[in-house]
C-alpha cells in the first residue's frame, strides 16, 4: 500500500502534467478543440478576472462548451462554440432575469464576448455557482436512496423558486431586440404549432426508417386535440427552462443532510409561459428511475409552491409529449439511443400517460 508521502507525489506529479498541458495546449472537448493557456489567459483578462491557476475539462454535459478555470479571483467558467448566434445572447437574457426577479440564482454576470477573433468563436464567462453537480458520476455513487429521493424533493422544490418571477404574458427571446418579446400569436395556438414543428422533424429525422409512421402522427394530433381547451385555461406566464433536470443545477445538502438547489444553468432555450411544462423532464426520469414515489416528491414540492390549475390532467400529456419528442428526433436524427424497429408512439406512450400523483 503506498505511504501518505507517495500519494502526494503523484498527485503532485498529476497536477504538474495538467498545467504544462494547459499551458501547450489541451483539448478539453472535442467540440472545443485545443485551447492554449495563452488564449484562456486572454479570455480572462478582456474581463479582467486575474490570471489562470488551472483548467480542467467540465463533468457531464452531453456537447462539450465548458471548461472550468480556476484563477486568482475565482473560479469561472469558460463556454464557448454556441450551437448558433442566438445561445449565448439568449442565456445572457434568462441569467439576468433569474439573477435579478426569481428566489434561486443562475451565473451572474454572464459576461459575453461575441467576437470570434480569440478562439474562432464567440464565448462567455460566468462564475461558478456554489454547491455540487448532481449528474457528477461521482455524486451520484454517494447517494443512498433516501438522499436520491430528497433531491428529488429539493428538485421540485427549486422548481417553485424558479418560477416565483411573474410576466404580464408569454413572451421568447429575440436576437434582433436581445430581450423578450411577446408572443405574436395566443399561448395555446404558439404550443400546438411547436408541437407539429417538432413532429414535423421527427418525420424528417426518421424518412428512412419509417420509425414515425402515419399511425403516430394520428397519435399526437389525438393528443393536441384532448389537451386544447386546457391549454386555453389562463396562466401567469414563468420562466420556462425546457430542460429542468440535474443536469443543469447545482446543489448541496445542509448541516442535517437536506439537499437544497443553489442554482440552474444553461438557458438558451428557455421561454415565458406555461410553468407546468417543465414537470415533464425530470417527472419522466424520475418516476423511471425511483418509480411513483419519487415523482410524488418532485411534484408535491413543486405543487406546495405553485399549486396547479384546473385542466392539468389534459394538459400534461401533450407536454410530456412535446418533450418526448426532442428526444426521439435528436435520437433519430443521430442515429443513437433507440433500438431499430421502435415507433414513436411505442417508445413515447408510457411516459405521455404518466398521470401527476397530485
């Protein structure tokens, strides 16, 4: 068994041969390419955040914009290569909000720089908020299960703090205006439209498999129709995040073992409408992976906050739906996740009849 004396030796030889790495040159993803030293050194001084103690590739995230930087002034980090103009204006827009109205918090500032001389590509740099990423391998090993459970809890929870910020009406991101602006159209025709654009892809991503067939599509219209005078039932439009999982926060667990969410990221597609939406991700994964109880606690959290309104139960179908359509065209269209043979309805219907243990 190696001595006290040993470990620290490699661990200091580790560290050594990060930073001649980062320093050189490193790829800390493949979407990001090889970044110098000298060029996340630059990054940090446009802004003025010190100078660079280390780098280190982020933990989990499925398309690699993130690299975690620890500098003389805190810890940061650096995301870059946006999937289009419009992600990190978009995310700039939603921190801010959240920063500013909502009881949790988002990186704040969010620091933009959308020159692309540096690096190729526009990037931002925003602080590390306090607290653990949950999908972290590692953090989810330690969970006993009554601590997957509180989480789930805290998850739901975190939900009502992140909707506690109120508009006048539904509203989506501009670029052009880089702010909100109003839907042009009423909420319920705007997400029946949504729907159909995203069914629509699905057709594309599977015209050669035939994996979404005519009877599916017949399926999801069934689906809008049930769902469209509940869709019509008034709302105080909230930040809706699309992608509210534990993935995209950050938590940890007080003196007594109780998690709390500290705050959420990764915002570009976020919107102002309908909160409930964002039930659906995580009620699907969780009543997958800890069964009726554990969507009981997200939801029941949730709904202490923000009780629901009259017409969910026609309601969340379409909006489990919606999301699981996401899923089955990014899949589809990568050819990953779902095994030849599978239709959309197959695949989707279990998740869609989940009903709210409310």
């Amino acid at each position: 068994m190696a001595g006290a004396g040993e470990i620290n030796e490699v661990r200091a030889r580790r560290h050594a041969g990060i930073e001649s790495a980062a320093r050189n040159g490193r790829e800390y993803s493949k979407r990001l390419g090889v970044l110098t030293h000298a060029q996340l050194q630059a990054a940090l001084s446009r802004f003025e955040l010190g100078e660079l103690l280390g780098a280190e590739p982020a933990q989990g995230g499925m398309f690699g914009q993130n690299v975690m930087l620890r500098t003389t002034s805190g810890e940061w980090v650096l995301r870059g290569a946006p999937h289009s103009l419009r992600q990190f204006p978009s995310e700039h827009c939603y921190s801010r909000l959240i920063h500013e109205r909502t009881e949790t918090d988002a990186p704040w500032p969010y620091l933009l720089e959308r020159s692309t001389e540096l690096f190729g590509w526009s990037y931002a740099l925003m602080p590390r908020i306090p607290g653990v990423a949950l999908n972290d391998p590692g953090v989810q090993d330690s969970l006993a299960p009554d601590a997957r459970m509180e989480i789930a809890r805290a998850m739901g929870e975190h939900l009502g703090r992140l909707q506690s910020a109120t508009w006048d009406q539904p509203g989506d991101f501009s670029y052009e205006a880089d702010s909100i602006v109003a839907l042009s159209q009423p909420y319920s025709e705007w997400f029946e439209t949504r729907v159909r654009r995203w069914l629509a892809q699905c057709l594309e991503a599977t015209a050669t498999t035939g994996a979404t067939t005519e009877h599916d599509v017949a399926w999801v219209e069934s689906v809008i129709d049930e769902a469209r005078d509940a869709l019509a039932e008034p709302f105080e439009p909230v930040i809706v995040h699309t992608d509210y999982t534990e993935g995209n926060v950050v938590g940890e667990p007080d003196e007594d073992g109780n998690w709390r969410i500290n705050g959420i990221f990764d915002l570009a597609e976020s919107y102002i409408g309908d909160g409930e939406y964002d039930l659906a991700r995580s009620g699907a994964w969780y009543w997958q992976r800890l069964g009726p109880v554990g969507l009981q606690g997200f939801v029941q959290a949730y709904t202490a906050r923000r009780p629901l309104r009259p017409g969910y139960e026609q309601r969340f179908p379409l909006y489990m739906l919606q999301d699981r359509l996401i899923f089955w065209e990014y899949g589809q269209r990568n050819k990953m996740w779902f095994r030849p043979g599978l239709t959309l309805r197959a695949w989707a219907a279990p998740a869609v009849e989940i009903t709210l243990p409310v």
